[in-house]
C-alpha cells in the first residue's frame, strides 16, 4: 500500500460466515434423531442379543450426541468469532478513513508536506 491508501476490511463476509454458521439447522436434527435412537426401547424385538445389541445402539447415539454437542459448541464459537471480526474490521476501516481525512485536513492536501 501507498501513503495515503487505506485497506476496506472486508466485514460483509464475516457477517456472512456468522450469519450461514448460525444458521445450520442440520446439528438440530442430527441431536433429535440421536435422541431418538438413544431412547428406542425394544428395537431389535425378541432376536437373539437383541438387548446387547440394543444398548450398544444407545451407546453410540449417546457418544454421537457428545460428538455434536462438542461440534456445536465449535460452530457457536465461529459464529461468534466472525461477528467479533467483523466488528473489529467496521471499526478498524471507520478509524482509518479518519485518520486518513485528518491526514488532509491537516495539510492542506492529500499528503502532509515536510520541511
């Protein structure tokens, strides 16, 4: 970058990622199912093993849902994180057109002269 330019922060594909993040329906349904499958009770009906078989099914939905609880909590925290990023860089582009005009102001002109 030259003197004077200044860089646009690109804050509208933050906003963006936390508004899509946000957004995700799919971690909503993927829980109730798991749930579903977690609470089943009589599943596999009178087949041999069927009740082992049937808290091992159960043992996996449960260990499914503390995987998506665990990706959920992560998705939360990028949501949360563009929206911070985005701020930031609304505020570092508001602060640098500022500074850039009381640049101008100052010296007359685009550039201050130095003697």
């Amino acid at each position: 970058m030259g003197a004077g330019d200044t860089e646009h922060h690109n804050s509208d594909e933050l906003y963006n990622v936390q508004n899509r993040t946000g957004d995700l329906d799919g971690l909503g349904q993927m829980r109730s199912r798991f749930v579903e499958i977690a609470s089943v009770d009589g599943v596999f009906g009178t087949v041999a093993n069927g009740a082992a078989a049937e808290a091992a099914l159960a043992g996996a939905a449960s260990a499914m849902l503390a995987e998506l609880e665990r990706a959920g909590i992560s998705v939360d925290n990028i949501a949360g994180n563009a929206g911070t990023a985005g701020e930031i860089a609304d505020m570092t582009d508001e602060e640098a057109a500022f500074q850039q005009k009381l640049a101008q102001s100052s010296g007359g002109g685009q550039f201050q002269e130095v003697r």
